[in-house]
C-alpha cells in the first residue's frame, strides 16, 4: 500500500482554516517571538498561581497564547488546530471569540490556581494552549461516547469518554517535568461539562450574536468567518472539514506547563 502525499491538499486546508483559528495562530507566534526578544514577558503572561490578584487578571486570559519555545509552540498548535477548527466551523466564529478569550481560558485556569495555592500549596507557572487541546478532546470524547459507548482492546470494553484521560496521563508519563496532569485535568473537566451540556449556558443569546453580525456586515468583510447559524463560511465558501453531510445537518438546524517547560519552583 503505498502512500501519496499531496502538498496541495494541505495547503488549500491550511488556506480555508476558519478565522478565529487562524487569529489565535497568529497571536500564539507573535507571543512566541516576543517571548524570545522581552525578557519579562513570558513570566507577565504566564499562569503562576501566586501571581493572580485583582491588577493581574490578565493571566488567566493570556497563558493559553504563550509558549516556552519552538518546540512547545509546534507541538500545542499543530495538535490544537484540527480541533478548533472543527469546534469554529460548528459553533460559528463570534461564539468561539467569546468562549475561547473568556470561560474556556479563565473557568479551567481558575480552578489550577485554586488547587495549586490552596491543595497543593506550589506557586508552579504554566503556560501553552494544550489546556484548550485537551478541553476540546474531552469535549469530542463526550460526542462518540453517545454514538459508541464503549469500545474493544483485548475484549476489555472501555468507555468512549475514557481516552483524553488516558491521553493526559501518558503525557504526564512521557514528559513528567513538562505535562502538567493537574493542568490538563482541569481542562479536561471543562471540556466534559461542555460536552455534557452543563456549561453551554455561558454561550452569548444567538439572537443577540446574529444582530452584531448583521449589524457589522461580517460575512461580507471577513474572509473566513463562520456564521452563528452555521450555514455560511464567509466569502471563501465551507470549510474543507465540514462533509456534505454535516453540512445539511448544520443547514437544517506538558503541569499545564502543557508541553511546555517548568517555570517556578
């Protein structure tokens, strides 16, 4: 069997990636270089849980888009990618804006520094969007356990939703001085809440949403925008990833650390 590998289907993907996909990219790389060329920019923008108070709530909006190095940034956003880009093209671009810069950064981040200064007591900075990775992998998970409640290794049955855990406690093996288990516990509890429905109150009204986008003319003046409806992809047309099927559907109705480095005591 041999393999074919075609540039150009990667690159016409790459191309057709939704906006709040590509925007977060961006952001991510230009963190990337300012982190290498300002020195006090990494510890200002990473999660230390001893660090957050009133004047420094920013923290819990900005550690996602940080990354410790080239390696870590290539390894959070190339698995982070297919994933939010499957997550924009079903929920539209303003309401991944909205969750993504507000409850899917500060609920999981929160509840590290929760645990961290007040359980385990550590004052551990963290950085790296693999916290929203293993939030949306929990997040699938929950989808194919509904489909497929369980699935066969050796005759074992095991729990569809079971693998991000499975998941987060290999990575906390492979890389024990990066992966942070507590950090990816907390975005895997997110990502479940969400699949399950608990949390989708914290989504903005659709009817507010459709009234900004009319109001802001965005279909016609962003490329790549994904409408709230979910019925139009902006002016480049639907996204490569979304089937012909799923698109009637839509039509009719590592210590958080997260693959990266350590960065306090």
């Amino acid at each position: 069997m041999s393999l074919n590998f075609d540039p150009r289907r990667i690159r016409s993907w790459v191309y057709r990636l939704p906006l709040f996909t590509r925007v977060f990219a961006a952001i991510a790389f230009v963190f990337l270089v300012t982190y290498y060329l300002v020195p006090w920019f990494g510890p200002w923008a990473s999660l230390f849980p001893n660090e957050v108070a009133l004047t420094s709530m920013h923290r819990l909006n900005t550690y996602p888009f940080l990354h410790l190095g080239v390696f870590h940034f290539l390894l959070n956003v190339s698995a982070l990618v297919p994933l939010l880009e499957r997550f924009e093209a079903e929920f539209g671009t303003l309401i991944t804006l909205a969750l993504f810069t507000g409850p899917f950064s500060t609920l999981p981040g929160g509840i590290y520094v929760l645990l961290e200064k007040f359980v385990f007591r550590t004052n551990v900075g963290v950085a790296g969007s693999s916290i929203w990775g293993f939030l949306l992998m929990a997040s699938e998970s929950i989808k194919h356990w509904r489909a497929n409640p369980t699935f066969d290794i050796v005759g074992i049955k095991i729990p569809t939703w079971s693998y991000p855990c499975a998941v987060c406690l290999l990575c906390s093996i492979l890389f024990p001085g990066w992966a942070s288990l507590t950090g990816h516990a907390c975005g895997l509890l997110i990502g479940y809440l969400w699949g399950l429905g608990y949390i989708r109150f914290l989504t903005p009204p659709e009817k507010i949403l459709r009234w900004v986008e009319g109001k802001l003319n965005l279909l016609g003046r962003l490329p790549h925008y994904v409408s709230v409806d979910q019925k139009t992809f902006g002016r480049y047309g639907v996204l490569p990833s979304t089937s012909s099927q799923r698109a009637t559907n839509l039509g009719a109705g590592i210590h958080m650390r997260s693959g990266g480095q350590r960065l306090g005591p």
